[in-house]
C-alpha cells in the first residue's frame, strides 16, 4: 500500500526532475518535505519493488541522431543471450531484447541502434556483423514518430501541462 505522500513523489519523479544541483531538494520543496525524506520515500519505494529502476532518457532527434534504425536478428537461440549480452554494451544501441519469432518473421533479437546518419550507422551494423557473427537482419527505418511519452502511474497537482 502506498501513502499519499508516496503517490505524490512517484507523480513528480515520473516526469522530467527538477535540472538543478539538488534536485531532490526542490521535489521536497514542492511537496513541503525536506530532500532527506524525498530520498527516503525513493529508497523504501525500491526496497518494496514499487521502484526498480530510474534513469534519464534522451530524446534522441533532439540530441543530434537522426539514423535510429530499430535493426532485427534472426540469431541462434542456443547462442542468443550471449550475442544480446555483446550488442546490448555496444555505446550505440539503448536498446537490445529477445522475442519469439514467427513462422513468417525469423528474426528474435531486437537492437535500437542510434547514429548521427546513415553512413555511420552502416558502419556500426558492420561492426556488429563483424564482431557477432551474425549476418541475417533488416533495418526498420521509422517513418514518423507517432507517439512517445513515459507511463504516468499517478497525475499530481504540479502538471504545467493541465
């Protein structure tokens, strides 16, 4: 069970912090807390398995990548994990799962690769290729990015956007 308190630091976390020193602190301002029980409240929510990961993410069209190219491999399964162990510490890919294949879709690895262009993400596919093993793949090139936005468990009364 979680505390209001608790629902209101998940609504704020949920989004973009606060892009100052002491982040944390000025979510506690927000709330009326201090930054030690902001942090507290985070610990205890990932204690319990209501917070298990937390991380920043990059809007990577706006950071200067504009070859991002979802790439699908038809591997081996008895080999899979380790071929996805090696793509996924690739700087390039933010991005690297297993899924079943289909009797008319081979492919059961998945890697998000993302490039400054086109030219350079042939060169990382080669690399790949090279370092893998693994030869049969296609690109899924986007057309156009339909929707894109971060699971929102709790809304909070801090929204700008409303």
């Amino acid at each position: 069970m979680l505390t209001d308190l608790e629902k209101k630091v998940i609504a704020i976390i949920q989004k973009d912090i606060p892009i100052s020193r002491r982040p944390y602190r000025d979510i506690g301002e927000m709330l009326g807390v201090d930054e030690q029980t902001v942090l507290t409240i985070m610990q205890s929510l990932s204690e319990r398995g209501f917070l298990r990961r937390y991380g920043a993410t990059l809007r990577h069209q706006k950071s200067g990548f504009t070859a991002n190219v979802m790439v699908a491999w038809q591997v081996d399964e008895a080999c899979i994990h380790e071929v996805g162990a090696q793509m996924a510490e690739h700087d390039a890919i933010s991005h690297c799962y297993r899924r079943n294949p289909d009797p008319n879709w081979p492919y059961n690895l998945y890697t998000m690769v993302h490039a400054h262009d086109m030219d350079s993400f042939h060169e990382i596919a080669d690399e790949l290729v090279r370092k893998d093993g693994i030869k049969d793949y296609t690109m899924l090139l986007s057309k156009k990015e339909l929707k894109k936005t971060s699971m929102v468990y709790f809304e909070d009364e801090f929204d700008e956007d409303e």
